[in-house]
C-alpha cells in the first residue's frame, strides 16, 4: 500500500485537535467511538476487542478522562476503578502532589543527552536504596516489567557465572523471552517453545521441593544462577505464601549461593500493606524487581536494585553489558518515580492500605457467609482475589459490576478468580459504595446461575 503522507497529515491533526479541545462536542465523541472501534479491529488487534468486551459487553466503552479513585468513558460516564490498572494506581490517577513535578521537569528537559550524567537516575537510585530493605544498593532503571525481570535474570548469571533458573509453578513475570521462560503457566509458554534453556519449575509454597530441585541440579553438574518468585503471586490468583516460606527460601539460596529474585513489580510500593511485601517477613532478596505503582500512576518507569556483591568488576568495567535501554531512567520517569516515594513517605499510604484492607476484608468474609458463590477470598492489603464456582460465574461477576459502573477484572486466563486492586487513596465512602455494589451483583449472578449453598461444590467440580 503506497504512503499517502497528505491524508496522513490531515488525520494526525484531526486526532490532536481532539486533544487539544477542553470539551468534545456530541459529533466528536461519536467519531472517536467509531474510529477506536475501526482502529483496533483494523490497526491493532481484531481479537482485543473481542476480549474486552467480555467484561464490558460492547466496544463503545472509550477511555477518555480521570479522577482520582475513578475514570470516565468518552461520553462521561464514570467508573469506579477497583482494577487499579493492574497494581499501577497506587497513589490514584493523576495525582495531583506527582503531576505538578513530572511537569516542572519537563518544562526544564524531558529526555537527556544520553552523554552527560542525568542526575535525577542518581537521586533516584539513592532515594530507593534508603526505602528497600537490608543492603540493596545498586539500581537499574528500565520501561517496562518484563524488561526488569529480563535484568534481574541477566545479573543472577553475570554474577555468579552459573546457568540454571528455578521458578514456580503459576509465577508471572511477563511475556519478553527470558520473562516468558520462568513464567510458570503453560498458557503463556507454550506458543513460544523452545524457550531459554535451563529453567526448572517447582511448586510455590513448596520449600522441601525446591531445596531438591537446586540440590539434584548440582548433583548432576549443573549450577544454579538464581531463584525467581512472587512473594505473593498475583496473576496466578493472588496466592499468599505458607507461614515462614519466604525464610526458608532465603536460607536455602544461602545455603547453595544461588541469587534470590524476588519479582515486586506487582506487590510492590505498599499494594500488600508495607512498602514492599518481602518487608512483612523480614526477608532480604539479593535483586528486587520493581515496577507498576512505581511511576504514580504518571509515567512507566520499572527496574531492579540489587545488594552490591552481585556488582562484579565485569559488570563495573563494562557497564552496558547488563544492558542500555534508551529510555530507561529518563528524566520525566524519574521525576514520577521521586514525586511518588515523597508522597507514599509523606502520607504513610501503605500504613492506610493496611488499615484499609483490613477493612475490604472484614466486609468480604461477611459476604462470604452470605454468598455461596463466593469460594473462598485471599489476599493482604489492597490485593484480593475472590474466587467463583466457575470461570463463567467470575466473568459474570465483573459484567454485573461493569454494568454498575465498578471495574474489576479477573486473573488473566484465570476467571475464577475475580482481581480486587483499588487505588491506595480510595476513600472508605468509596470502598463502601463499591462493596454494595458488589453485593448486589453477587445476588444476581447467584440468580442467574441458580447457586445455592447445596450445589456449589458440585459446580466447582
């Protein structure tokens, strides 16, 4: 298809004149719906669509503006975000105290030189080094999650000069090669075979496994470069830990110096109730992934720190070897991810996420009671899950929400199990009228699905 550079320059200025206007008229808003609809379907991805519309019923839904606990489709109509994109929304959307120094760096400069030193990666490496716990030190900035985890996984070998990887079974870590290999879910692997050689998957939650696992690969001449895990696994239905395994996994890396990765992108900047999850156990890792909230909901901005034994004079004398990314660290990320540390310390906002998921919880094991659709729920903090009879109920769950102006989301692949991530900052008035709603919801797809207390197990069969 040739280039038409003209029409090209007449459709970019249409789409920015759409930025630029305080307010769309009613023609404007129709012709964004209908374009994103065409865009995806013929530009991005026809299947997209398709999946988001199984939660949102209709593709009309466009994402236009944002509040703090909640966001607004092209037509105005507001939904409360218990979704938090995933774990991004930590300090809300559009935080007012993270946005006004995100826009004085970028009246001064947005992207540096890549030359001259850019001092606000070294502000921020410092900074971060004080709020992670134990010795960590030494930062890397990057853009996004699976980029980290590409680091840490490439450290644990520059390091120690040892090869094999033990992951655990229903891990997430992202969707890159390397990130891709330790996932420990068929579904995101198995398009992609053959992956990165020299990965083990053991049970999480299972220390005796993976103590084996390290032990019979050095039996047999392998060596063991690290040990990647989710303190608590989120995409694998926000599964919490057994008492004391967190220590037992530390102790057992010591014991045969293999490199403990704990991947925090999700768990991370007080989503759990302390800064980081790992901290509730007083457990240090040797790399700590970083990511999600830790832009402020502003801009991307992920990463790793790492204790400064794994920095070798290899990695010192060629710094680029771990790796280069162009964007990692800029100038306007770093501004966000300070802005973000300096509202988080001010306002103690994992100490209220504590206290407030307490409260979510008191109110869902309520339900629960009440509720025979409801399974079981998990979770610390403002990281819950709500698990369902069946993947359908859980879908039908977060459609019933929708419709009520509430979104939700299940576990990717996993719609047992519904996802509650609300922003750190939401209100208890808030919580409250989301938790009704909830209630209401659960009623009606109990109707729907004729659940009762003497069939559940049956259709959770």
């Amino acid at each position: 298809m040739p280039t038409d550079k003209v029409k090209a320059l007449k459709e970019v200025k249409r789409v920015l004149g759409y930025i630029e206007k305080p307010a769309l008229g009613a023609e404007d808003k129709d012709a964004i719906v209908k374009d994103s609809v065409e865009n995806f379907n013929e530009h991005v991805n026809p299947g997209w669509l398709i999946y988001r519309k199984s939660v949102s019923t209709d593709a009309t839904f466009v994402e236009w503006e944002d509040g703090a606990e909640t966001f607004k489709d092209v037509y105005g109509k507001e939904f409360i975000d218990v979704l938090g994109g995933y774990g991004i929304y930590m300090c809300g959307h559009r935080n007012p105290e993270i946005l006004k120094y995100v826009k004085a760096q970028l009246d001064r400069y947005a992207l540096h030189s890549q030359e001259l030193v850019d001092p606000l990666r070294g502000y921020l490496a410092k900074i971060l080094a004080m709020i992670t716990p134990g010795d960590l030190q030494y930062a890397f900035f990057t853009n996004g999650g699976a980029e980290a985890v590409e680091m840490a996984l490439k450290l644990a070998r520059l390091a120690t000069g040892k090869q094999w990887y033990i992951s655990m079974t229903g891990g997430f870590h992202g969707k890159s090669m390397g990130a891709v290999s330790v996932n420990g879910k068929g579904t995101y692997r198995e398009p992609y075979k053959p992956l990165i050689p020299g990965v083990m998957h053991v049970e999480y939650g299972d220390a005796v496994a993976l103590e084996k696992a390290i032990s019979n690969l050095i039996k047999t001449g392998e060596t063991v470069a690290g040990v990647i895990m989710e303190p608590i696994q989120g995409e694998a239905g926000i599964i919490l830990p057994p008492e004391g395994y967190l220590k037992k996994v530390r102790a057992i890396c010591d014991k045969y110096e293999v490199v403990l990765i704990f991947d925090e992108i999700q768990t991370g900047m007080g989503r759990t109730g302390t800064m980081w999850a790992c901290e509730a156990d007083d457990v240090v890792p040797d790399i700590l992934v970083y990511g999600k909230a830790f832009g402020g909901g502003i801009m991307p901005i992920t990463g790793i720190i790492a204790r400064p034994h794994l920095w070798t004079d290899q990695i010192k004398e060629n710094p680029w070897i771990l790796g280069s990314p162009t964007f990692g660290g800029n100038p306007l990320a770093c501004s966000a991810a300070l802005a973000t540390i300096k509202y988080m310390l001010e306002t103690d906002l994992p100490g209220q996420v504590a206290e407030k998921g307490k409260h979510m919880m008191t109110r869902l094991m309520k339900m629960k009671e009440e509720h025979p659709i409801l399974m079981d729920i998990r979770g610390k903090g403002f990281l819950i899950g709500l698990d369902y009879p069946t993947p359908e109920m859980g879908w039908a769950v977060s459609k019933g929400l929708f419709k009520r102006g509430v979104l939700t989301g299940g576990t990717l692949n996993n719609a047992k199990t519904n996802r509650i991530e609300p922003p750190g900052i939401m209100s208890y008035e808030t919580m409250d009228k989301m938790l009704d709603l909830l209630d209401e919801t659960l009623f009606e797809v109990e109707k729907e699905f004729s659940v009762t207390w003497e069939n559940r197990d049956v259709l959770n069969a």
